[in-house]
C-alpha cells in the first residue's frame, strides 16, 4: 500500500495544508513564508527521500513560531498516519552529517514514544529573520505527534546556517533510515508486538 497522508490543520495561528508520500523521491513544494525555513524543509524532503507539500498561512505579523511549530505539528501527523501499527518498518535511524565547519549526528526511533532532544547550540540569536531557537521547536513538535525519539549532537561548528543545515539533513537521513521497509522483519519491530503512539 502507499504510504501517503494530508493533513489540514487550521487554528487562528495557522492554515496548514501538508502532504507526504514515505516513498517518494524527496520532491518538495514548499510555501510556508519563512524563507530559510522553506529551505530547511526542502532539504528535509531531499535527504528523507520524502516527498513533502507544504501550504502554510501563519501570523506572521506576530513571529515565526506558531508557523514552525505546527508544521512540525502536521509533519509528524502525517508520518504517523502513514505508518499505521508500524508494522515492517526498520523503526530505527542514524546519521553523521558534515556541513563544512559544522558535524551533527542524529538519530531516530520511531517506536511509538515521543521525545526530543537537541544538544545543539547556535552562536547566533537568528539566521536572517529565523530565530534559531525555532529549529528545536520543529523537531520537538515532530517528535510529539508523530510519536518518535528524535536526537541531534552537535560535534562543532561556527555558522549558524551551516549548522541548521547540517541538524535537518543528519535528522532528515535518520528519518529515512527508520522509515524503510525491512524485509527481514515484516511484522512490528518491537519484542513487545505492539507500537503505540498513545
């Protein structure tokens, strides 16, 4: 079956339409109105092999941060719906992802528990007029709804982009990793015999 999922998601913050397709090839159609965040979740997409569409009108007047969050929010919904009992999935990722000056490493479980954790820190407050602070409030809202332990290190690194970059492409990688079938294992990957996200 294919694993695809929309979700519509709309409050008086935001008005997010958000598709995925597990399987894809990483196309990405990505308009939120934060441009480095666009560019986060186009690479995202690209390093996932998921393809990702992204609609969101947020308050942008305000900030930033109800726009990431619940894209985050629906990201990780979408994940969850897609996997269903999580059933012949390989559960778990990794990666170590250089970004020039910048290492990150991250790592996925997709077993049903939601936690997020990112020893990342930036040395500066904002990329343009993105609050750095918002690529935790991302992840940490995947990890929530999509019912996952997400974790990211930074090893080192200088520039604020190069390490947001390297934070979406390491985790991005992970992701993709626990999202593969695995042929050896086309039950639920867990000696419990039982995911749940609840």
């Amino acid at each position: 079956m294919p694993r695809i999922a929309t979700i519509t998601r709309k409050t008086t913050e935001t008005d997010i339409t958000l598709s995925v397709n597990l399987d894809g090839t990483g196309v990405a159609d990505i308009q939120t109105g934060l441009g480095f965040f666009d560019h986060m979740l186009t690479l995202l997409a690209g390093h996932s092999l998921i393809d990702l569409s992204v609609r969101c009108v947020g308050d942008l007047h305000v900030d930033g941060h109800h726009t990431v969050e619940d894209v985050g929010r629906a990201f990780g919904t979408a994940i969850k719906d897609c996997l269903g009992e999580r059933r012949g999935i390989r559960r778990y990722g990794h990666a170590i992802i250089p970004m020039d000056e910048s290492l990150v490493t991250a790592a996925v479980d997709l077993g049903g528990r939601a936690a997020c954790v990112l020893a990342v820190d930036f040395p500066v407050p904002a990329i343009g007029s993105f609050d750095t602070e918002l690529v935790e409030v991302f992840w940490e809202s995947v990890a929530a709804t999509a019912g996952a332990n997400i974790h990211a290190i930074l090893h080192h690194g200088r520039n604020g982009h190069h390490i947001a970059e390297a934070v979406f492409k390491a985790t991005a990688r992970a992701l993709r990793m626990a999202v593969e079938t695995d042929p050896r294992q086309p039950g639920i990957p867990s000696t419990k015999g039982s995911l749940q996200s609840t």
